[in-house]
C-alpha cells in the first residue's frame, strides 16, 4: 500500500535537483507515496469536467475542516473562522507582514529555513529562541522566552507545533503557559501545525487556538498537504477565532494573497472527510520507517537521533563538535537538508516518507561508507 512510487518524468523537485549527483534524495518534505486513491478519483473526476475557472471556498469543504478538528482534537470551531489561502508559508510571511510591526519577532531555533527568513524579509528582526536536548525533551528556556515576549518591540511569536525539524510536540500545559505569557505581555501566536495530523505514536496534538488564554490572539495554519501528500496542489487554511484578527487578516490578503487552486481544495475536502482510515495506515507505515532508522542509525558513531512523536523527518545530531554531517551522508551517496539551513550547521534532517526500501537502501549505504571508510 506504501511502496515508493517511481517520480520519474514528473518534474519531482525531490528528486531532479540532485539526479546529476546519483544522490538519493531524502531532503526536502515530501512523500514518495502515492495519495489516497479517494483523493485521486475525486480529482479525476473533477478534472473530466472541461472547464477550470475560478472557485472559491464551497460550504462542505468548510465543514470537512470542522468535522476533522472535531473528531482529531476536540476542537468545536465555527466555519467562520477559515480563511483558505494557498500555503503556510505566505500565511506566516503574511503574520509577520500584519502583526510584526517592523519590530522583534521570535522564532524558535533550529527550525525550517522559509520560517527563520520570515521576519527579515518582512522587515522584522528575528529572536531566535533555542530548543535544546534537555531532561529528555526538546524545550526552549522560559525564561529567555518571558524576556523577549516582555521587550516592547516584541508583537508576534511564529510558532512550528510540531516541531520541524526536530519531530517533537508541545505538552497542553507548555501551551497554556505559553498563552499565559502572550497574554501578560500582549504578543500575538502564529502557530504553523502543518504536521499535527502526522502523530505517529498516539501522542495527542493541542491545537493552540484552542486554548481559551490564546484564542483571542493566535492565528492557527493547518493543511492537508503534508499528511496526504498534496503539497503540490498549494492548499492551507489559517483558523482564526477572533473576528477582529480576522478582518484584518483578510483586508490585508485581498488581492495579494490569492485563493487556493481549486484542485487544492477538493483533495483537502476528500481527504478530511474520506481518507481517514488511510490516514491510520500511513501513521503505521511510517513509525515503522522511523523505528527501523532509529535503531539502526544506533550503530553509526559521530551521530545521535532521537525520535519524536511526530512528522516524517529524523533530526540527526552530530556528536563530534565542529564536525558536520552533511558531508557524511552526502559521501555515502544521501542527499538530507544540511543543518546549516535550519540554524544547526552540524546536523541534518533526512525524509523518512517514503518506502521501506528506501529507508533500508540508505542505511546500507551509510554501512558500506563506513565500510570504506574504516
């Protein structure tokens, strides 16, 4: 159900930016592993119809949004709330553009590039706020974090729940001492949880709008893009309870920040309203690409990972300061996302959706590298 699908002739960034190199791509975030087949017919079926003009939000996608956040979170929102736009990263470029104020913005570190470029490319300055291996938990220093959010400068923080790269997920009781804080010093969340459908141990995700201390102030980005592996049909939308957020939030987006491509939205309806036993069988295929990686990464010195509840990527540490190890992978003939884009030149991140015999493909190339290399 979840071989690697062959991208061959499909114009895959994935896998054509490296293809001269013979490296096998495991870097940027998305899967080899073909959509649900309800996601395929309903567009199929949509695409037959010979006309593709313009098509906004339509009220059973909407209530495929409420219905999924209903039974994944308990989470009751009002259809009101959606504003569809065409990814997560120009909805966080767009917080930053609205909220930011040409002030401070935080943003944890390490972390995705297009979100640790946000605030200087909208004119803000970025408060990076570490996330550290402590006590067995990816955390920040709270009270780092309650000094910045206290500089007056300070408007917003961007937060990435779950984390990417690191895979973690934050605890109901860091959120609400989160919102305690954005509430004492008046800072809006914008808290991107593309990767909150890709929980693969049980864990349960807290959407942080839903916090009654952060309802009022936080503009929450979801999509179905990463979980069902349409990423490509430019489709997310920001949940925004507060209607006066969300006034604003639209006169700034009009006609700046288009609509979702109608294909787009059909796949994120299918998805939400059909594909959920796909989902569970994914979440499955997956932590077994991650226990196998785990394990088996184990034996490699220089390295450390430790797996997360969530996301299909594995953060890798160096263990020898100073030496990074992108050049390793690389060498072994494995492209990953070189740390030194999320703000943490010694590691990588390596793309675990895919099939298995990939994952077992690039763990018998890094044993004949350090075969090799003995």
């Amino acid at each position: 159900m979840f071989e690697t699908i062959n991208r061959d002739h499909t114009h895959a960034i994935k896998w054509e930016r490296y293809r001269a190199k013979n490296l096998l791509p495991m870097w940027v975030a998305d899967m080899d592993l073909a959509a649900p087949e309800a996601i395929t017919r309903a567009l199929t079926e949509r695409v037959a119809h010979p006309v593709y003009g313009y098509s906004h939000p339509w009220t059973s996608l909407n209530e495929s949004v409420v219905n999924w956040c209903q039974q994944r979170y308990g989470w009751s929102i009002d259809s009101q709330w959606l504003v569809w736009m065409p990814g997560v990263v120009p909805s966080f470029n767009l917080a930053v553009d609205l909220f930011g104020r040409h002030g401070r913005v935080i943003v944890q570190t390490p972390n995705y590039p297009p979100m640790l470029d946000a605030p200087g490319k909208q004119g803000c300055e970025i408060v990076p706020l570490p996330v550290t291996w402590q006590d067995d938990h990816w955390q920040w220093d709270w009270q780092l974090l309650a000094q910045e959010l206290s500089h007056p400068d300070c408007h917003l923080f961007i937060l990435c729940n779950p984390m990417n790269p690191q895979g973690a997920v934050l605890e109901r009781s860091e959120l609400e001492k989160l919102g305690e804080l954005c509430q004492q010093h008046d800072v809006l969340l914008c808290s991107d949880e593309i990767h909150c459908d890709l929980i693969l141990d049980g864990t349960k995700h807290t959407p942080s709008a839903s916090l009654d201390s952060l309802a009022d102030r936080c503009v929450t980005l979801m999509a179905a893009s990463k979980t069902f592996n349409v990423a490509g049909l430019g489709c997310s939308f920001a949940i925004i309870p507060d209607a006066k957020l969300r006034q604003r939030w639209q006169r700034r987006m009009s006609d700046l920040i288009p609509y979702p491509n109608f294909l787009g939205m059909k796949a994120t309806e299918t998805a939400f309203a059909e594909c959920a036993d796909w989902h569970q069988a994914l979440l499955t295929h997956l932590k077994t690409n991650r226990d196998y990686l785990a394990d088996s990464l184990q034996s490699f010195p220089g390295m450390v990972y430790r797996p997360q509840p969530a996301t299909f990527l594995a953060w890798i540490d160096s263990t020898v300061p100073g030496q990074p190890l992108d050049q390793l992978f690389i060498e072994a003939g494995i492209m990953p996302s070189e740390g030194k884009y999320f703000g943490s030149p010694d590691s990588v991140r390596l793309n675990f959706g895919t099939g298995f015999d990939l994952i077992q493909q690039a763990v018998e190339q890094l044993r004949t590298h350090a075969r090799q290399n003995r």
